[in-house]
C-alpha cells in the first residue's frame, strides 16, 4: 500500500433538494483522475483507500455519497429527507462532481454497493470513464437482495430468526420492515434497529478466512444508524433498478476496460454476479481471489493495489 495522504482541497458541492456532497482531492493534479465511489450504501469515505492508488500518477477524488459521511443532512437524523436519495440521484451527483473539478474522463474504482453505482454511472455515461476497478461485484437486483437477507440464512438459521423477529416480520418483507424502523421518531428504536441489522451483517460475514470481524456493529453510533438507514431505504427498492437491468446492459461498456476481483468466500454477494457481468462485457478480466470474502484479505488488496498501478504503467 502506498503512503497514506491528505487532500490538497476539498468542498461541499450543492446538488439539489437541500443536500451537500463532500468531496476531496488528492495526489498529483495533473495525475490520470481516479473516483472512489465507496459502499454501503451509506457508508461514506475512508482516508486509507488512497493508499490503493500512487500519488504521483492518480489525481485521487473521493466523495461521501448523499447523506452519509460528513455530507448533509446525515442520514443519522430524520431531517434528512431520503426521498432525494436514489441511485438516478447519486449518478448525476457523480456527474455534477466531474464537471465541478473539470475532469473530463476518470477511472471508476470501489466494490460492494460501489460497485452497482460504478456500473449504473458507467453505463450511463460510458464516453466519461477511463477504466474500472471493482472489488466486489454486485448489481443490487432483488435476486441479491433476496439472498444476503433471507436466503444465507440457511448457513445461519438462529442469526436469520433473530434478526427477522426483531423486526416482527414473520412472513412479510424483512427489508421492508427494517426501513420502516429506521424511520421510527423515536431514537432509541433506530438504534437498536441499526444494532440488529450490524448483528447480522457481522454473521454473514463471520465464515470469511481473512475478514474483518464486527466490520459493521463496531462502527461509530452515528455512522451505523446512516448506514443502516440508507442501506434498508436502498435495499426496500432494489435500488430503483429495472431488475437484471445492469447485467443486461453491460454491452454498453464496451471498449472499457475492467479489473474484477471477488472474492471466492463472498457469502454477502456470491460470484455468480461477478462471472455473469464478464460475459456481458468482453473487455473486464474477472479474477476470483481464493483467500477473500466480502471484506477482502491481503491478497485481495495487493490485487487491487496492482489493478490501479496497470492503468498507470501500461
């Protein structure tokens, strides 16, 4: 990993409907510009995701999506209105961001729900992206939604019990029940709702050979309820994608170039969609990564340190 850097600038960009996107800027200005489009969703930005990228070659933005990190309002409070919160939303904050900095083509990098806002964005607006690397892929059809909420439960059957009883959803849309929960006025059942869906988010993940454990509930009180209540306002809709629609359209990708890696282990988001993505789009190489699960290991960040240095090299 390279040194770990601070940005040389940085704002808050007015995109619409009350809300401030945070953003910053680091590495060499006249570097190939590289966006990190971070997971959750809801999770916001990490400083130590520059280290992926050299900052003599990479102009290196990062932005905290809609309502989460230290952009406004945060999701945290119901002051936020989440109904300005949609993939179609954070695409043109994308865009708008682009334009504000004066990039005219960017590589796309993240995984996990970055991954999705990395293929609808690319997909839309494929004549601005340079290259794509995702660690992780998903495509947030209900098919994967189905799966990472009722369907590993199979490998988990007392964590699922619990975490569908919590929200009293005995037969009923167990996603449904937790965003109508995270929109509770009263705090207290925010919190412990955001606390039951870390619970079991932190299970899924607990197989992984080289994970990190409680990478979810040991997040900070205010961070997890934004999370938890964007991620549940997200997975409610299926992320207001026509269904399969990312996969189906992956031809438009064309004359890309891709870096996948996903992990063999990925309970959360199995390989399927990863496999099914590269016979749509003849020009990303998939790579499984044999040691890795959702929450990647060494090799998976080695991998992808070496994903970004090629676009840089080459």
């Amino acid at each position: 990993m390279y040194p770990l850097i601070d940005p040389h600038d940085e704002g808050m960009l007015d995109v619409g409907d009350g809300n401030l996107v945070h953003w910053d800027v680091a590495g060499n200005p006249a570097g190939l510009p590289a966006v990190v489009v971070h997971g959750g969703p809801g999770s916001g930005c990490t400083p130590g995701t520059r280290r992926y990228f050299d900052p003599d070659r990479y102009r290196i933005v990062q932005f905290d999506q809609r309502n989460c990190g230290r952009s406004t309002p945060h999701a945290s409070s119901l002051d936020a209105d989440l109904r300005h919160n949609t993939t179609d939303h954070l695409v043109a904050d994308m865009e708008r961001l682009r334009e504000h900095l004066g990039i005219d083509r960017w590589l796309l990098f993240g995984g996990s729900w970055g991954s999705t806002l990395i293929l609808a964005y690319a997909e839309r607006h494929p004549h601005h992206v340079a290259g794509i690397v995702i660690d992780g892929v998903t495509s947030t059809r209900r098919r994967e939604i189905n799966w990472l909420y009722e369907g590993v439960g199979r490998f988990f059957p007392a964590q699922w019990a619990a975490f569908r009883d919590f929200a009293g959803a005995d037969d009923g849309d167990v996603v449904a029940a937790y965003a109508r929960l995270m929109n509770s006025p009263d705090p207290a059942v925010r919190a412990a709702t955001a606390e039951a869906w870390c619970t079991w988010e932190d299970a899924v993940i607990s197989l992984e050979p080289n994970g990190v454990p409680d990478a979810y509930s040991g997040r900070p009180d205010d961070a997890k309820q934004a999370m938890v209540r964007i991620c549940t306002h997200y997975a409610a809709h299926a992320a207001w994608l026509e269904e399969g629609a990312l996969l189906r359209d992956a031809d438009r990708l064309a004359g890309i170039r891709g870096v996948l890696l996903h992990g063999r282990f990925d309970i959360s988001s199995p390989l399927e969609t990863a496999w099914h993505l590269t016979q749509r789009w003849p020009d990303a190489e998939l790579t499984v990564v044999e040691d890795s699960g959702h929450t990647g290991s060494d090799t998976m960040r080695t991998l992808i340190r070496a994903a970004l240095d090629s676009f840089v090299t080459s």
